[in-house]
C-alpha cells in the first residue's frame, strides 16, 4: 500500500491538532483507550463537544498550553492509502522542527484561521514548503463555523495567499484551497453541506486523490551504498552484494553504471529486495544490487548510471537552516553528512540571511537558531551531488558538530 507522508503547519489556535484529531476520528483510526480518554478530558473540561488535541498532543506541556512544541508523527490508514503526518509546530522558535517534519514529505497542509486570515506565520509556513519544494499544498481554511461559513471570507483569503504565491520561485507546486470546520467535521472526511457554495473536495478526498506521479520529484538515479553484503556461507560463497536505497528514479538490470568516486563502471547483473529477485527497482525501493565486476566499493561510495553522473566538487553554495545556539560563523569545522558519506568541512562564508516573508535578503557575518541564510562549504574531499532543485535526496545534507556530535544544521545544495 502506497504511504504518504503529510506535514502540518499552523499558527496557535488554527485549529491542527483538531484537525489532525478529527481525521483519525472520522477515519476510525482511534484506539478504544484514546477515544474514551478524549471523551473523559472533554467531559472534564465542560466542553459540549470532543477535544482531539488529546489525540495528537504528546507533551505534557503542550496540553497545557495548547500548543505544539516538538514534531510529532501520527499513522493512519484507509483502504487505498497508509498515511504519517507529521504534526509541527508554528511558531517561530520552532523553525528547525517544522524543517525536520517537512523535509520529508510529500504534501502539506497549511492552516489558516478564517478570522485571522493570512498572517506573518502563513508566509514563514510557505517560504518553508517552497524551500523543501513540497510538491502538493493544501490551504486548509479552518473555523469557517465562526465566520458563518462565509463564502466571501473564504475569497478573500484565497485571494491574499494567491498572491503571496506569486511570490514564489517553485512553479510546479500545486495550491489547492479548502474551507472547513475540523470542530464540526465539515469538509474534513466528508461535507456536511454547510457551505453549498465550495464544491471541491475534502481534504481526506484530496489526499486519497493524489497520485505518485504528481507528488514524487523524478530525477536522476542515485544509489549511496550504505553496506556491503558479504555471507561467505557455502551457499552464497562468493556473493558480493551492494545495499542501500535507491533514489531519483529506477535502475534496472542491464544498466551500465559507475562507481563514485573511484569513476570505475560495471553493469548492473542482478536486484533483491529481500529474497526475492527483480529485473528492475523503483525509487524509494531499499533493495541490493550485483554487478558485473567484483570491484572496490564501500559505504560512502555512489552508485549512478553511467549516462547521468552528479557533480563532483569540494566547494558548495548552500542554504542553511541553523539549528544550534551557537551560532554559525564563518572559518568553523563541521562534518557534513551527505547520504551514507561523511566529509570534514570549513565554513567558508556567510552571505545574507533570507526573510521567510519573501522580503528579500540581508547581509549577515554569522547564523542564529532558526535563521535561513546563504552559506558557502569547503570540503576536505569531493562530494558527488546535485542541487536539491534537481534533486532532493542528494542535494540535502546535514552539518555535525564534531565537539558535540549535533545536528546543527540542515542545508540545501544550490
């Protein structure tokens, strides 16, 4: 069964975790135990209603104050589709967790209070989709209840984000725009015919809609090799196997390929995926290749088709999305983890920091926690890479403190 993996994002009280709440509900994906907590905690709170925030609100803390602080995964499925949503939170300060649960998703939904409207958070919620180039956005128009299901509000807003993506740089991105209640349920797994003006679909029907095709970024082959397989048993005696997942788009057997960063070639013999045999393999697959030739290769090592071979560089212009306290200045020493491989690097410059209103840039010495800038890398040995625009697995990486062993960073090669 297809997975699709969905990020939230929202403002305090937009209304995600009832929304998130209301479509593992209207799902039936509750446990019994949860259910009847939500019931009680509703029950003594006076509510004349459910409170879903239960549902998806780990923290104790975030009950309290009812509001999202650490990314959260939740897992529900229907009979077309398994799903994971990652619930991140809106604020500001939490930049670096909605990057973390955006980075690998294919769809997002952004929320928005029908009373509010579009706001200063909604642009940094975009910017964010646009820099990690999700391809499907839902604009999911919450508490139309309290606005008398106005279909002129929802115009208006409609209208005010349209034109903040005008702004954006990422064209094959698809916005769609739905009005809801997830206090009510409406136009969240089903309509309830309150507003007989909007006659799209629910963002459940949306979500059972979409198709790879449309949602999953097609590139060019990539295979990091994460290990070599080696049983030495008298059954696999000399079987010699090369593990990993695969990435950008299929390889089959038959392929000429090549071996980076020895620039050695072979041909692709055979695929297992498991102990089964396939003649070919599909993105995302995490599957084990023969080649043809028993050459040299180890983790950190990529396999690509010899006809679409990456960049190979020791300098790269990236943006950063700073996650430590200390701040990021130029002439520090990081690890930069790329894929399966590990390079000892220097900042060589910071350029600007970039507003994630859409604003502009602004000249800058150094990166603070949860600031966006432009960044130039030195490495101690070639990287093999596309741009994340390219390609999205193999033009991210993160930066490792080597003191401290953090992750202090996630950038994007340009």
């Amino acid at each position: 069964m297809e997975v699709l993996k969905i990020a939230t994002a929202g403002s305090v009280d937009d209304g995600k975790s009832t929304l998130i709440g209301r479509l593992l509900y209207d799902t039936q994906s509750l446990t019994t135990d949860k259910l009847e907590a939500i019931e009680r905690s509703s029950k003594q709170k006076g509510y004349d209603y459910l409170d879903f925030s239960l549902a998806t609100d780990g923290l104790v803390a975030e009950r309290e104050q009812g509001i999202t602080i650490d990314v959260a995964h939740i897992y529900f499925s229907t009979a077309k589709k398994s799903y994971i949503i990652a619930d991140t939170p809106g604020h500001v300060e939490y930049t670096r967790n909605m990057v973390t649960g955006a980075s690998t998703s294919q769809v997002s939904i952004i929320l928005i209070d029908a009373r509010k409207g579009v706001i200063e958070q909604t642009y940094r919620h975009f910017f964010i989709n646009n820099l990690l180039r999700v391809k499907d956005v839902i604009v999911a128009i919450n508490k139309m209840d309290l606005v008398d299901y106005s279909e002129e509000v929802f115009n208006k807003i409609k209208a005010d984000f349209q034109a903040l993506n005008a702004k954006s740089s990422y064209k094959e991105q698809n916005v769609s725009y739905i009005p809801l209640s997830a206090l009510t349920g409406d136009n969240v797994v089903e309509s309830l015919g309150k507003m007989p003006w909007y006659t799209g679909q629910t963002i459940l029907q949306h979500l059972e809609a979409l198709e790879s095709k449309d949602i999953y970024d097609n590139g060019k082959a990539r295979f990091p090799v994460q290990t070599v397989i080696r049983p030495k048993t008298e059954e696999y005696h000399d079987f010699r196997g090369y593990a990993g997942k695969l990435n950008g788009n299929n390889i089959k057997v038959g392929d000429a390929v090549t071996v980076l960063p020895s620039l050695t070639e072979s041909v692709v013999t055979k695929i297992h995926f498991f102990d089964k045999q396939y003649d070919e393999a599909v993105a995302g697959s995490s599957i084990t290749i023969e080649l043809e030739n028993d050459i040299n290769v180890t983790r950190g090592d990529m396999i690509v088709k010899s006809a679409e071979l990456p960049k190979v560089e020791k300098e790269i212009t990236t943006t950063v999305c700073w996650m430590d306290s200390k701040k990021l200045v130029a002439g520090t020493k990081y690890l930069v983890q790329h894929n399966t491989n590990r390079v000892l690097a220097k900042v060589d410059a910071i350029k600007n920091v970039i507003a994630t209103d859409y604003s502009g840039t602004t000249p800058a010495t150094q990166l603070g926690i949860n600031e966006i800038g432009e960044v130039s890398i030195k490495l101690s040995k070639a990287l093999y890479f596309d741009s994340y625009e390219d390609n999205k697995s193999n033009g991210a990486f993160i930066l490792i403190d080597p003191n401290t062993n953090t992750t202090a960073g996630v950038g994007f090669i340009k």
